[in-house]
C-alpha cells in the first residue's frame, strides 16, 4: 500500500519477483504502473517497478 499526494491510498500488485520483505512502512518509494488504476477504497493498480528512495526513519 502506499499514500499518493493526490490520490491518497493505492494498494498495489507487486512486480513480478519482488519479495515484500523489501518494503517497510515510511520508506519513500517511486512507482511506475500499467496506468490503470481502479476506482475503489482505496484504489488498486499493477505496479511494475518500485525504486526505493528513502529508508524509513
């Protein structure tokens, strides 16, 4: 799950080979998805890449 300025909270699928583990709350992440996001509570999308940009404090 992650919190967009904009849009507020997304849940979205991983890409393909990425292990959860690598993610933790607080971290700052980038997100390129297959632009379709569904409208629900909170929205969905497919992520296809995440790049962390800053470790949790």
């Amino acid at each position: 799950m992650v919190e967009d300025e904009k849009l507020g909270l997304i849940w979205l699928s991983l890409p393909e080979g990425s292990d959860i583990k690598t993610f933790e709350k607080g971290q700052t992440v980038a997100v390129w998805t297959d632009g379709k996001i569904r409208e629900s509570y909170p929205l969905q999308g497919t992520a296809l890449n995440i790049e962390i940009i800053k470790q949790a404090d």
